[in-house]
C-alpha cells in the first residue's frame, strides 16, 4: 500500500505519506528520518522489504507480520 512506485522499497517521501495517511499532520518528520537511518542497511535511502523484516526482527518485533503484510 505504501509502496507506490513498486520498486519494492519505501523511499522518504512514500514513508511521509504513509504516515500522513494514518496520523494526519500529527507527527514528526524526524521519526521517518530515525526510521529509515535504524533500517537502511545498504544507505540508498530507501527501506527494502528484507529491510524491514530484518529491522522488526532484530529490534524487538518493531511492527507485527500483519503490519509488514499491510504494509507491502
């Protein structure tokens, strides 16, 4: 769902609007940035989906198979 140009990966800009779409102008930007900089293990900027496996996975079940799912 917030994959909109199909790469396969979340950039910056699809991860703002993911979060626009469920918290509206209620968050922080600098909670996208920590996101992306905790997940990005190859630094192209974007999250790939085995990024964010990985990231869950490593850091405590950040977010739930469903929200993975959802997500991709």
């Amino acid at each position: 769902m917030l994959d909109k140009d199909g790469s396969g990966a979340l950039s910056r800009d699809e991860l703002i609007e993911g979060y626009q779409m469920i918290y509206g102008d209620n968050f922080d930007e600098s909670e996208v940035d920590g996101m992306i900089q905790m997940a990005d293990e190859n630094e192209d900027g974007s999250i790939s989906y085995s990024e964010w496996l990985l990231t869950a996975m490593d850091r405590g079940k950040l977010l739930t198979q469903n929200k993975l799912e959802a997500a991709f």
